[in-house]
C-alpha cells in the first residue's frame, strides 16, 4: 500500500510540473470526488488527469489550492452552452476581453492589458500555439470545441512553468482521452445572421485504446464570417461585411501512446480574409472603389514527443522534444478583377525545444522538481514578389534551468520557485514565484506572488539596419529589451452552502519596460519599449451546482490602471490631454458575466448565458471614440440521444438583443473598431458510434 501512494504521488507530480502542459483536470473525476477521495483509492490514469494537489494527510485537493488563480471549463460545460468557438467560451471567464488588431484579426486582452502579442501562452495538448515570429494567437473560428475535454486557465502569470508568452496568463486546451472517446463522433454546425452566413464547421473525434496502445485523431474543416455589418474606416470608405472577411478553418490533430511514451502531431491551418482598411490606407482603385483585398494565413505543423521513466517509486524522470514550423502572416494580395494573387510577405520560423526534469517526492506529499531546457528559433525570410522582407535576422535560443519545490505544513503550504534563462540576444533573466496556499474545511485562502517576462521575438528585434524587419531612421532604431511583470495576488474562498462556492480575487500587476507597437506618419511600423504599464482589480466568482438539475455561475470583474508611460494605452482627447487616467484603450472597467444549465429532462437542457460589458474607448485614425455598454444574451438548446442513442441536435440564439458588439482595437493604432458577430441562429447535428 505504501508503495502504491508513492508511485501515485510521483504521478501526480508529473501532471502537475511539466514544462509541456500535460492535462490537470477531467471530467471523468469531479473535483468533489477528488476532495472526498483518498488517494491510495485513486488509480494511477485518474490521477494524472485531475487537478490534484496534495497535503500532508494525503487528500487529494482542486484548484482552491493550486499556487495560481486558475479556471477550468469541461468540455461538458462547452457543449452545454452551445459554444461556436473559443470567443464564446473565453468571454465567460473575469478578466479576459478580445479586441481587434489589425486585418481582421481579433486577439485577447487580459486585465487591462493588451495580450495578443505575446503576453497570453495558448497550448492544444502541449504544443503551443503561439505564433513564434510576434506571439499572437487568432481567435474567431478557430479551435475546435467538439474535441475539448476541458481546458484550464491561468488568470495571471505563468513564466516559470511555462515560459515565454505566458506573461499575462496561459490557456490549455486538452482533448478528449482514447477512453473517453471510445469510437467516432462527427458533427456539424451551421450559422446564420440576419443578413448572411455566419458559419459552416464540420468536426471529427475518433479514438480508441488496445493493451497499451491508445490513438485518438480529431480534424475540423470551418468556414466562417466575422459580421454581416456594415465597416467604416477612417478615412471614411466602407464595404458591406456580409457574406465576406472569411475565416477559414482547418486542423489536424493525432495523438499515439504507448506505455510510457506519447507522441503528438498537429497541424493546423487557419487564413483571414480583410478589406477592413488599417487607418487612411485602404484596398480601392484610382476612383476609389474596392478592386482588392487581403488574405493573412496561420500555419503550424507541430510534433511532440514524451517519455517517463521511473528510477524508484518516488523519483522520476521526464524527457521531451518539440518541434513546430510555422508560416505566420503571410500576406497575399487577392482581386476581384481575377487577377493573380499577389504574394507579399512569407517568415517562416523553426521551433525547436528539449526538455528534462526530474522529481523527487516523498509520501507526506512535499516536492521538488529540477529540470533544464534548451531551445530556439530559426526564422527564414522569403523575398516577396513585390521586393518585400528579405533581410536576415539571428538564430534566437535560449538554456533554461528552473527549480520548483512544496512543502506542506500543518498550517499552511508553501511553494517556491525559480527559473533562469540565458538568452544569446537578450543576456540572462531569473524569474521567481512563492506561493501560501490553505484550505480550513469550507474556507481557503491564496497568497501569490510571481515575475514574469515577454522576451522580444523575430518580429520585434530591431538592432540595426541589417537586421530590422521594418528599416527607419537611424535615430529610431533600437534594441528592443525584455518586458518584466511583477504580479502580487491573493484569493479567498468560502463554500457558502454545500453546493454554493464563493470566490475573490484581488491583483496587482507591475509591468516594466513594455514592448510596444509604433506607427509613424508614413505609416511605418517599429518597436520600442515603455518605461512601464500597471493595474489593479478584482475578480469575483459565485458558483452553485445543482447536480441533477444543473449549475450556474456569476462572475465579475473590475480593473482601473494606476500607471501608464505609453500614449498608446491611453485615452486621450484631440488635446492629448488624457480625459481618463485609471482606463486603458480598449478594455470595459467592469464585466460581469452569468451563465446557467438547467437539465428539463435526462436529454433535453437549455443554457441561457448574459455577458455585459461596461463603456470603452477606442480610436478611429486620430480621434477619440466612445463605445456604449453591451449587453450580450444567448440560449442554446440541448437534445442528446434522439431518437437513437448518440445522435444529438443543438439549436442556439445568439445575441438575442442585437447589441452588434465590436472589437475595439487595445491601443491606439488608428484601427476603427472592427463589427463583431450580429445576431445569429445556429443548428448543430452531432452523432457518436
């Protein structure tokens, strides 16, 4: 019995500290179960698949004890809401709001601060997501949800586990087990707004387990519309959003285990068509009229490789690789006129990352982890046809060392942590957290701190005229520096009634030298770093489980900035006089956000969700704009098994007030706020054998 909990301890570890992302939580095992369950109970697959701390006494703990503020979303709950692609879900969660970029590109924000580039790390099963030549990541039609078994959120830092582009949060999408699948679902989907198509996905999900084998394969072909409103931008030109702005969706995602080896390959393929103008600078002939547009292509084909090897009982070793190549924001140039597309930009970056750890456990349920990595970026510019990027840039890599460990006290569990990283470009960096973390019966409480860093990538290094992406004056080119975050948080929380959890969370977040976007008046765009950006807020949760019957949730957020040195995140009038200190571009002070699950019978639910927004302000070319509240309702309807078993329908409303939500742009780039989805109905068929 003693040996069955040290190698279930060792396990556990191991789902929790890989620099990989490996899964932390299912829905095969509820949490109440985990909190109720010894773990000598618990076999070794559920524990390397729930959110599983451990105390002293050998309980298993969720996520009131995690040393961050974490959210986790089952994919039950993601079906249940009728999501159409990750927006709808993340919209869900405090602190979290999308804006547009720039080309019909929409990204996140996250407590006041502008994540898309770089700042937010976005995992499928491990392999990151991110584009390596800026950072950003796409949303709108993108991931698929079918395929989801649940994904996990940290609200908050998280660069010592998991690196760059985990500056201002992480976001893990974990598929569904060979287990869990058992077979093959396929499914459908299909959108409309009141004046076109809204979007059109079909989903595949097979899996299956043999002895030790198990293989799972999921796909996704979509195809979408970003609005059926009208644009404008700022030069005053306009074009008719319906039926066009395609985004289109494809990947492929196939995972093979056996034993103790995992083995992964994703490929995902994702282009955004856009004749949204950026600033006076729009898509039209000599007389003005449109005759072109823009296509911006994603493209990732990503590999990862792991294996686990146990020494003794309670000492194990990890060992992985990873590799992606990756073709982002490759521009080309379309006409209506049937002309030959244009090709005007092509970077594509090779990812390679080696990593080792080992962990040391002992039965009372203290840790520690040591590893170290090695990793790099290989970028190779493409010339244009037009005389576009051609100039080299370095072989970006990185030695990382890091350490974590945890010891349980009768009182209080204390973690502590330290990553080192030596970067060819950038010198070194130490990033440390600590973490107290307790739970007393119905209370627990949560005292966070972490640094956190956003090394500049390809497409922000600017040293010299050789190397720059975008070639300026003399006078403005610079080495841009690593950006820092220090980020205190505390949380409390109160199980009010058995089935009613109460949380609260309070931040404070410290950014120093922020990398940022520039636009000259000739409409040339660089990089430079600000003296600093900070904010604060809170973030409270409200959650009943009705078990049978359903569940529902209440969350709200509010952040004011209490420091800003870039114009770009201000609000300014025409003056430059900043008409609004304590607010950042483009994000809503307060949200709140309520969704709700009620099960009439065994098959048939019905989930109403309500989002609501307060005033923001953008910028539309030079002049200030203000953007009224918004209140955002939908319903979705839930038939499973109908009329045979595994075959499911869904119907959902969308919006249902027509508040025709946009995307305000999250600094000012002269981008108008790009119109968001519209009111929608959407029908979606699924079957599963």
């Amino acid at each position: 019995m003693k040996g069955k909990i040290i190698k279930n301890l060792v396990s556990c570890l191991f789902a929790l500290f890989p620099l990989h992302e490996r899964a932390l939580a299912s829905e095969q095992l509820s949490c109440d179960r985990v909190a109720e369950t010894d773990i000598v109970d618990l076999d070794l697959s559920e524990l390397a698949e729930v959110p599983v701390f451990l105390s002293a006494n050998q309980k298993a703990t969720c996520t009131e004890q995690a040393a961050g503020i974490v959210t986790v979303i089952s994919g039950q709950e993601i079906r249940n809401m009728g999501a159409r692609d990750l927006i709808d879900v993340l919209q869900l969660v405090p602190g979290f709001s999308f804006g547009v970029d720039t080309s019909n590109v929409v990204g996140l924000g996250i407590r006041g601060f502008q994540a898309h580039e770089g700042k937010v790390a976005v995992f499928v099963d491990g392999i990151n997501l991110n584009e390596h030549r800026f950072g950003t990541t796409q949303f709108g039609n993108h991931f698929p949800v079918e395929q989801i078994d649940r994904i996990e959120i940290i609200r908050g830092p998280g660069s010592i586990i998991h690196g760059n582009f985990a500056e201002m949060g992480v976001i893990n999408i974990i598929s569904k087990s060979a287990t869990q699948i058992d077979g093959v679902k396929v499914s459908g989907a299909y959108g409309r707004f009141e004046r076109g198509e809204a979007r059109k996905n079909t989903e595949l999900v097979a899996g299956k387990k043999w002895d030790d084998w198990e293989v799972t394969l999921s796909g996704k072909y979509g195809e979408a519309h970003r609005s059926d409103r009208i644009y404008r931008d700022a030069a005053g030109q306009s074009f008719d959003m319906s039926d066009s702005n395609e985004l289109e969706s494809r990947m492929i995602n196939l995972g093979v285990k056996y034993k103790d080896v995992d083995f992964r390959v994703l490929l995902d393929d994702y282009s955004v068509d856009s004749r949204d103008g950026f600033a006076d600078r729009i898509f039209a002939d000599a007389e003005g009229n449109p005759n072109r547009y823009l296509t911006n292509r994603f493209t990732t084909y990503a590999a990862n490789l792991n294996y686990q090897h146990s020494f003794t009982e309670a000492i194990q070793l990890d060992l992985n690789a990873q590799f992606s190549r990756q073709n982002p924001w490759e521009r080309t140039r379309k006409y209506f006129d049937g002309e030959s597309p244009l090709l005007r930009e092509r970077v594509f970056v090779d990812f390679y990352k080696f990593d080792a750890k080992t962990t040391f456990a002992s039965e009372e349920g203290n840790y520690l982890v040591l590893g170290n990595s090695f990793a790099f970026d290989k970028f190779d510019i493409r010339k244009s046809e037009d005389g576009g990027l051609n100039t080299p840039l370095p072989t970006f890599s990185d030695y990382t060392a890091y350490a974590e460990a945890s010891y349980a006290f009768p009182w209080v569990n204390l973690l502590a942590g330290l990553r080192f990283d030596a970067y060819n470009e950038y010198g070194t960096n130490l990033a440390p957290r600590f973490a107290l973390t307790k739970d007393f019966g119905r209370f627990h409480f949560k005292a966070l701190y972490s640094q956190a860093f956003r090394i500049p990538t390809g497409g922000n290094y600017q040293k010299n005229e050789e190397y720059n992406l975008n070639p300026q004056t003399a006078e403005q080119i610079s080495q841009v520096q690593p950006e820092k975050t220090h980020t205190a948080e505390i949380e409390f929380g109160y199980e009010v009634l058995d089935n009613l959890d109460l949380t609260v969370n309070l931040f404070d977040i410290r950014s120093k030298n922020i990398i940022l976007y520039q636009i000259d008046d000739q409409n040339n765009d660089f990089y430079i770093n600000a003296a600093g950006q900070n904010t604060q807020g809170i973030e409270t949760g409200l959650r009943y489980n009705g078990k049978d019957w359903g569940y529902l949730e209440l969350d709200y957020s509010f952040y004011h900035a209490t420091r800003n040195t870039a114009d770009k995140y201000k609000i300014l009038n025409t003056g430059e006089a900043q008409i609004h200190d304590q607010l950042n571009v483009g994000f809503p002070t307060h949200k709140v956000t309520f969704n709700a699950h009620a099960n009439i019978t065994p098959s048939f639910s019905v989930n109403p969700s309500l989002i609501f927004i307060s005033d923001r302000f953008g910028y539309t070319g030079n002049a200030l704009t203000h953007h009224d509240p918004a209140w955002m309702a939908n319903v979705y309807f839930r038939y499973q098994n109908l009329l045979t078993r595994g075959l499911e329908v869904g119907l959902g409303f969308y919006d249902i007030f027509n508040e025709r939500f946009e995307y305000v742009q999250p600094y000012n780039g002269g981008h108008p706020a790009l119109p968001g989805p519209s009111r929608e109905i959407m029908l979606k068929l699924s079957y599963q054998y």
